[in-house]
C-alpha cells in the first residue's frame, strides 16, 4: 500500500491534504458548535472573522491595544457588527461573546454565578504571575482565598486611618519637594507604601527609596499578562520570556519573598499570638498561621498586591487629573473639607462617610474610569445569557460550556443611553460632573467600578477609605491644583485602567 502511494506524496499533495482535512475539520466543529448553541437558545449578531482562529480580529484587537484605544475597539465593534446594540460573538478558535449590558453583566456575576467562573484556561495562563490566588480561581479555591483574606478588611482595621496619616505625610512632603509633581509615579510608590504596611505589616518605603525595579517589573508582567489575554487562544505564539515575563515575575517574587522569610521565622505561638490581637495583626501572619507553604503565601500577597496597589494609585491619579482640570470643583471639594473637618485636623472614618461632595468626586471618577476595565468569566456549564440574541436582539444566548464571556464596566458606564436623556438637563456622561449624583441613582447593574455578586471586590472599603482619606489630607494642606499637561492623559488598558502618559500638576500650598 506504502509502496503504491509514495510517488504522490508530494509536497503540494501533502500541503493539499492537510489543508482540506483542516477546512473540513473546522467546517464540522462550526455546524457542531452551531447546534449546541441552538439547543440552548439563540445566536448574539456575529462579528465576522475571514482567517482561521479569528486571527485578523486578534490583530484588530492587539493593534488597538498597542494604540491605548480598547474602549474605540468595543464600541466600534457594537456598532458595527449589532447595529448599536451591546453584545456580539466572534470566531476565535472558540466561540467569544463580547457584552455591556447589564443584563448580562449582573447574570454572570450574581443571578448565575455557578454558571460562571474564571476557568481553568484562565487559570493556567495567569498561574505565573498570580499562580492559584483569589483572582484566578473558582470553586473551593477561590471560596477558601475569600474566607481566608475577609478578616484582613473588617471595618475596625479598615477605620483604622493611622498607616495613611503616616504615609499621606510623606507623599505630601514629596509633592512639596517638587514643582510639577508626575502624579501617577507618587501615587503608585503611595499605594505600596500603604499597601505593604497594610498587608505586610512593614513599609517598603518606596516613597523615600524608589523601589523601581519592583514597580516595574510589576508593570511589565501585567502589560505582558494583557497581552495574553487579549490573544486568546494563539496566545502560544506570545513570546513571554523574549518580552521578560519570567524575568519579572522574578523580581516580584524575590521582593515578596523578603516578606515571607519573616513570617515563617515566627513559631506558630507568634504567629497564633500576632492573628488573634489587633496590635502587630497582618495579612501576612493570618496566612502564615493557617499555612507554611510557601508557594500559597506569594499566591496570596501577589494577588493582594495588585489590588490594594495599581487600583487605588489609579484611581488617585484620575481624580487628581480631573481636578486640576475644574478649578471649581477643587474650591467646592476644599470648602466642604474646611467645613467637616477644618484645616489641620486628621478626618475621621465618619467624616470621610459624612462628606457627600468628596463621595460624588469619587464616584465620578469610578464611573468615568473603573478600575478594571474589561474583564472575563468562562461558562463552566451549557447555560444562557439573558439577552441579546436573535433577530431583535432580545432573546436569551445560547451559552455552551468553555465559552468564553468578555464584558466591560468601562463601555457599560459610558453608555448614554443608560442614564437620563440630555433635554432632561442631566450632563453628558461623557464629562466629569460630581453634581450629577445630586438626587440621582444609576440603574441596578449599571454602576459596578467593583464588579458585584459573591465575587464583589473584597477590598472595596479599603479602597474607598484610602481614596477619600487621600483627597482630604491633600486638600488641607493644598488650596489648589494646577494642570502643566501640554497632551490628552490617553486611556491605557492593561488590568488596571491607567492614563497612558504621565499627569503633570503643581499643587498650590494654602496661604497662612
């Protein structure tokens, strides 16, 4: 048989062949994923792909990534591919559903969590760098991170303001020593400074002594880890240690790992004496006290890390620009410091809770500029989406198991037609107004800067806290704050939403 069809395998026969069995191949898997799908509900309209595994979309989407214009990549593929309309699928090599809208959000995150989860790729593509800690796990895992870390952000830790005083008097010291301070860079050696002291029970001091390489490496993971999401499938064909994955990974480890040391150098009497007394009590010796294993401590400190640090810092940052940009909503910010809390004094828990217009300023902030702005979850079983799919785009999504759901807060809030209309006098949804939330409630589902359901973020009143305790301190010590950008801050969107270039103001110190 061999000897009879040797002469034809030719090189074109056999690329021919191979060809063909590949087109047939992906021909069968689409009817068959087809089928599946309506068994379970409807199509959502289908963003169309002409390469095999979607790669021309893969590159649409990596070349509007590189241009810092994801959300112009979403909403041009809404229009485009449903006619206006919040929910799409593609063809990546798997079937992806792209969605804002709220419906769906709240399905996945709350009303069918179980159907939901991060997934077992996702797990596997993020385990370098954030291994099994809580933001890349499900089930069992995931609930025993949760319950795990809860303790660390009880309201009396939380109210607890003295580790910001401490650190809030040093950033300002930094801002004083400079006249046109690079905001983003100040706030992020901040967060870590409060972040570490929080977690870890020490600072790392990075606001004295820059830990630049730490703070790079960690930016470089991340920008590298968004790439590979973004690839999907052929994410492979990412080269992570050519771009310095591992090499940064390391560095993070190594910082991280200064921290473990000591902890594990505590008998289990210190460690059970440091977890159940407030004074000397971390996030850390928690841990340590339920686990030697080392491996599951950095999971944990990577993963907290990233929280408690790039999205506040962000955050910070965005208020920071916003407010250099509207002198007025300084003054009237100021004005209602002064009144609550005077001029000197260090704000209460209760005087962050009382003051409404510092509460506005940081909601319009989160709504222009959530935190993590586009996100994942894969159906861990054959499931539906309440809406979007067929004819009138209102017909529950047949959602197969492994299918994979991207959806944005950073669309989502951004949409005008969520809110009320322009003629009812309510301002455009495209500018920053604190005055909007005067008497003014978003939608259910509309408004999540920290994702909802069981998986709602963990360390939202940590956040909240430092963000407001933050602004206070600064705006006691500071009349003003003047804007010395010559360019537009860009959107940059790795995990965290960040400006893509560096916010330049120059605080103005109060008089007298």
């Amino acid at each position: 048989m061999l000897k009879f069809i040797k002469p034809y395998l030719t090189f074109p026969v056999v690329a021919g062949f191979l060809v063909v069995s590949y087109a047939a191949y992906y021909i069968v898997s689409d009817i068959r994923l087809k089928q599946r799908v309506r068994k379970l509900g409807a199509h959502a309209p289908v963003r169309t792909t002409y390469l095999p595994y979607g790669v021309d979309m893969v590159y649409e989407v990596l070349r509007y990534f590189m241009a810092d214009e994801s959300l112009e990549l979403w909403r041009h593929t809404f229009e485009k591919y449903a006619g206006g309309r919040y929910t799409v699928e593609a063809w990546t090599g798997e079937r992806l559903i792209l969605t804002a809208e709220p419906d769906n959000i709240k399905a996945i995150l709350a009303t069918q969590f179980k159907d939901f989860g991060k997934g077992e790729q996702f797990r596997r593509d993020w385990w370098p760098f954030l291994g099994n800690g809580i933001f890349t796990t499900d089930g069992e895992l995931w609930h025993n991170s949760r319950q795990l870390i809860r303790p660390q952000f009880i309201k009396d830790r939380i109210s607890d303001l003295d580790i910001f005083e401490e650190h809030v008097q040093v950033l300002m010291q930094k801002i004083v020593e400079t006249d046109t301070a690079n905001m983003m860079d100040l706030f992020f050696r901040y967060t870590l400074d409060a972040a570490t002291h929080f977690l870890l029970g020490r600072s790392v001091d990075s606001l004295v002594n820059p830990q630049t390489e730490f703070a790079d490496a960690f930016y470089n993971a991340q920008r590298i880890q968004s790439i590979i999401a973004r690839v999907g499938p052929l994410n492979w064909l990412v080269p992570r240690r050519y771009l310095g994955l591992y090499k940064s990974i390391k560095v993070v480890e190594n910082f991280v790992n200064t921290y473990i040391d000591r902890a594990l150098a505590l008998s289990p009497a210190e460690l059970e004496k440091k977890s159940t007394h407030d004074e000397g009590y971390t996030f850390l010796h928690a841990i340590a006290a339920y686990t030697q294993d080392r491996v599951m401590l950095r999971d944990q400190i990577v993963s907290i890390l990233l929280a408690g640090r790039d999205t506040t810092a962000c955050t910070l940052t965005w208020a920071t620009y916003e407010l250099s940009q509207q002198p007025h909503i300084t003054a009237k910010l100021r004005q209602e410091i002064m009144d609550n809390v005077g001029p000197d004094k260090a704000p209460t828990y209760q005087n962050l809770k009382e003051m409404k217009y510092l509460q506005h300023i940081i909601n319009e902030t989160l709504r222009l500029y959530p935190v993590v702005p586009f996100n994942v979850r894969m159906a861990l079983t054959d499931t539906t989406l309440p809406t979007g799919g067929g004819p009138s785009g209102t017909e529950p999504i047949g959602i197969p198991k492994n299918t994979p759901i991207g959806y944005s807060t950073f669309v989502m809030q951004r949409r005008a037609d969520l809110y009320p209309p322009p003629e009812s006098g309510f301002p455009d949804v495209e500018k920053f107004v604190p005055e909007r939330w005067d008497g003014w409630t978003p939608k259910s589902w509309t408004y999540i800067p920290f994702n909802g359901g069981p998986r709602i973020c963990i360390g939202q009143q940590f956040a909240l806290t430092e963000l407001g305790y933050t602004l206070v301190r600064l705006f006691q010590r500071f009349e003003g704050v003047e804007n010395r950008m010559g360019w537009s801050p860009g959107l940059h969107s790795d995990i965290v939403l960040q400006p893509s270039r560096e916010i330049r103001v120059r605080f103005v110190e109060r008089k007298g």
